[in-house]
C-alpha cells in the first residue's frame, strides 16, 4: 500500500463537521432577541462551512432552550448533555418550560448524562466542560458578570478562552455580537489527519454508503483494513534502526578490546549515525502515524 494517499479516488470519505457548542443564563432578559441573533448566527455558520454543522448543548430552561430551539428549526442535528438523569432534571423546571425541554429532547439526536457527582452544582459543572470539550466553536448567551454558582456561564467562558476555543459572546441583555478568541477560528475548518484517513484507498469497501451511519461504518471498515494491510510493512522497517542501533552499541563495546581499534571505532560511530538517520529517511513518524 502506498505511504502517501494523494491521488487515490477515494469514495469513502468522511465530511468535515463544525460543532458548536452551547453556555448560557438561565434567565434571559428578552428571549425573542437573543433567538433571533441566535438563529442568524448558527445560518451564517451553516452557509459558510462545507461539511456537517451540529449543535451540543444541555436543555435547561431559558439559553439552553432557545440555541435547542435555533438548531432544530434550522435542522441542525442537536446533541443534548444533560447534567443529571431526566427524573432529577426534571425537578429543575415548570410544567410550561419542561415541555419544552421534552420536546427538545423527542427531536435531539443522541442524549448522554453527564454528571458522575451527587452534588447538583457539581453536576452543571461536569455538564458544561463537556460541552466545551466535544465543541469546536462555542457560543456563550452571556451577560458578562460573574457566574452566580459553579458550573456558571461566565465559568464556562473563562474555561474556554483557557482552552483556546473560539468564542461568539452573544451579549445577553443588548443582543450584541462578539468574538473571543476570534484567531482560534482559523483551525477549526481544517484536519490534515481526517484528509489523509479519507484518502486512502477504498480497500474492503464494496461502494459508498447510503446513510451517515452507513458512511461511518464504512470508513472504519476502509481504515481498518488499511491498517491491517500496512501493519506488517511498518514493523519490518521501524526494526531496521533497531538493529544498526544494536550493531553500533556492540562494536563499542567491543572494539577497545581489538588491538587496532580505530578503525572499529569509526564503524560504530558509522552505524550510530546510520541508526539516528533512518527513521526521519525511512519516514517513520508518517508510517507510524496511520
């Protein structure tokens, strides 16, 4: 199998995805405001990304519902993280605003608790860095005051400009629309990792699948196989260093005991730069990388 996939016509190819992430009050001042700039900003991303765009957020009442909401009418798949199982979160909300959240959840497509905790804050806390951590962009329904208990808005902000994501700070009370971390942007669009993995050769791949499912199950199985096929060749030449590593180790071992030892010498030294040369010549680090 060749090292480098360029040129291949690889059918089988997973599309480039952006995954936009939620944190906001629970209280919003004036919900049909931030709904409307909430919308207009997640049909900017969808028309500006090639690929996949997918929301994440937890389902409490107020920002959580209206970025749900957005996503759904927009039909954006929307993956919920509740920070507690639903009998308990349920406890969080009124009859009125726990519809919403039902019906939220009836159209999300998958929903994972999140909270390992039995201390409920503790719970909003785990809920809200994992929605950091599975988002590449993150959109904060924010007032820009201190949180006002753990696992707070302002919390989840100041934990994302740490980790670098970029961040659209929708200004909760005027509607106002900033960037944090704008520079991080400009490597969300892109994963040479993922175009080196589409490219490789369809290798036990009959055609292209007719469903995202499908597709997914069809791209492990394509770089299953390659994996398989390129196993034995990496191990056999990653143990090329290893033995000129050996040889020179033990010709300097050995060569103060030969009377004349110079010249022995200079073929350890020889196979020592020969062992520290041949990965970057053999370009291992590439090889190992698939």
């Amino acid at each position: 199998m060749p090292l480098d996939s360029k040129g291949t016509n690889s059918v089988v190819r997973l599309p480039e995805v952006l995954a936009i992430g939620f944190t906001g009050h629970r209280k919003v001042p004036d919900e049909a405001k931030s709904r409307q700039v909430i919308c207009d900003f997640l049909a900017r991303q969808m028309e500006s990304h090639i690929g996949i765009v997918y929301g994440i957020s937890s389902a409490a009442s107020g920002g959580d519902q209206l970025f749900a909401e957005s996503c759904l009418e927009l039909n954006i798949p929307l993956r919920i993280l509740l920070p507690r199982p639903a009998e308990q979160f349920r406890t969080d909300f009124d009859d009125t605003s726990w519809q919403r959240t039902l019906r939220i959840m009836e159209n999300a497509i998958s929903i994972e608790v999140t909270g390992r905790h039995e201390s409920r804050n503790e719970q909003y806390y785990d809920c809200g860095i994992q929605t950091v951590a599975e988002s590449q962009l993150l959109v904060a329904l924010w007032d820009g005051q201190p949180s006002r208990g753990k696992g707070g808005t302002q919390e989840m902000v100041s934990y994302s400009r740490k980790t670098g994501h970029p961040i659209a700070w929708i200004h909760s009370e005027t509607g106002e629309l900033q960037w944090l971390n704008k520079d991080a942007l400009e490597h969300i669009d892109s994963s040479s990792e993922l175009e080196f993995l589409n490219q490789l050769p369809d290798v036990g791949v009959a055609s292209p699948a007719a469903s995202y499912r499908d597709l997914a199950q069809a791209w492990l199985d394509k770089t299953n196989e390659n994996a398989n096929s390129f196993a034995p060749q990496a191990r056999r030449v990653a143990s090329i260093p290893i033995v000129y590593t050996a040889a020179a180790a033990v010709m300097s071992g050995v060569a103060p005991e030969i009377p004349g030892a110079a010249p022995w010498l200079a073929i350890s030294a020889a196979l020592g730069v020969v062992a520290l040369a041949l990965p970057a010549a053999l370009r291992l680090h590439v090889r190992q990388a698939l």
